[in-house]
C-alpha cells in the first residue's frame, strides 16, 4: 500500500491497543468479520424479500387491472342475459306475422314498428360486444351450441346443426348463451 492509500490511524486507539496481547486482537477480528459476513448475509436475504415483495406487488397490481378490466368489458352480462328473451319474442312476434297480413295497409305500420325495434336492439347489442352465434349449416360445437334433439338426415353430414330452435348470443369473447339447436344424425 502506499502512504497516500494507507488508512490513517488514530494515535488514541493505537495506544490503547498497544497493550493487548496479539492473539487477543485476531480474535476480536475474527469475531468482527464473523459478524460482518452475518451482516452482508442478512442485507443479500434483505434485498432478496424486498425484490420478492416488488414482484409480488406487481403481480397483484397486474390481476387487479384485469379484474377491473372484466369487470368493464363483462358488467352488462346479467342484464344481457336477461334482455336475450325481449329479443326472441320479438323474433317469434315477426316470424308468426303471415306474408298477406305484412300487406295489409291497417297491419304495415305495426310490422314495420315490430321490425325497427328488432334492428335497434340488435345495434344496441353489437354497441356492447353482443353479437348472435352462428349455427344452422356449421358442425355442432359444444362450446356454442347445446344440441336439444338429433334428426335423421341422409344429406347433411352427421353433427351438423340443421335447425335453430334458439339462437345463442357471445358477449365479446365469452358464452352469453349457447345456441340450442337441432343436430343432423345418419339415418337407421
């Protein structure tokens, strides 16, 4: 070491230790190191819990924006869910409607009325991530359709959704409600 490097001892401390015996003060710095290395070991296990705490924290935070995300995007879901039936009976009211009567002058007005309901609550529907499951043609899936009776059919491949009985509805990427749907079977 050189002189400009070296620590400066203090003349207090040094006559004081002059008297003690060697042995005496490499044990006294053995017990100090010991101590040290317990220190360092405690601040490393310190850091660790403080870095684990961080993460921690962050992972929290991350799922509580995810909830409150679902939240947003899925809040309407009961209400949804309950507002579907307003909308089958206005189809069931459309579709019980014979073709002379939606030509009769006294009934026109009614029928377009019932009509432009329907289409404003199918626009209220997609303003809020409600769209209608696609079915009738299209192989039964069982995450969208529930299949309530099975046909025989020599034509259609065996699974494939040949008639809608209700129709079934997403609320953005989740199940509002499956379509429940008649299923085409080989024929005996």
């Amino acid at each position: 070491m050189s002189e400009d490097t070296k620590p400066q001892s203090d003349p207090a401390v040094e006559a004081e230790l002059a008297g003690v015996p060697e042995e005496m003060l490499e044990k006294e710095t053995d017990k100090l190191g010991d101590a040290l290395d317990r220190l360092r070991d405690d601040l490393e296990a310190a850091k660790q819990e403080v870095l684990y705490a961080k993460a921690e924290t962050q992972n929290v935070r991350r799922r509580l924006e995810k909830d409150i995300a679902d939240t947003r995007a899925y809040a309407a879901t009961a209400f949804a869910r309950d507002i579907l039936s307003v909308s089958d009976n206005l189809s069931r009211a459309l579709d019980s409607i014979p073709a002379e009567l939606r030509e009769d002058d006294k009934l026109k007005n009614l029928v377009a009325g019932i009509e432009a309901t329907a289409r404003e609550l199918d626009k209220v529907f997609g303003l809020h991530g409600i769209s209608r499951i696609a079915a009738v043609g299209l192989p039964l899936d069982p995450n969208q359709h529930q299949a309530m009776l099975e046909v025989p059919h020599a034509e259609a491949q065996p699974g494939t959704v040949l008639q809608e009985l209700q129709a079934g509805y997403m609320i953005k990427d989740r199940l509002l409600r499956p379509a429940m749907v008649a299923v085409a079977k080989k024929p005996e």
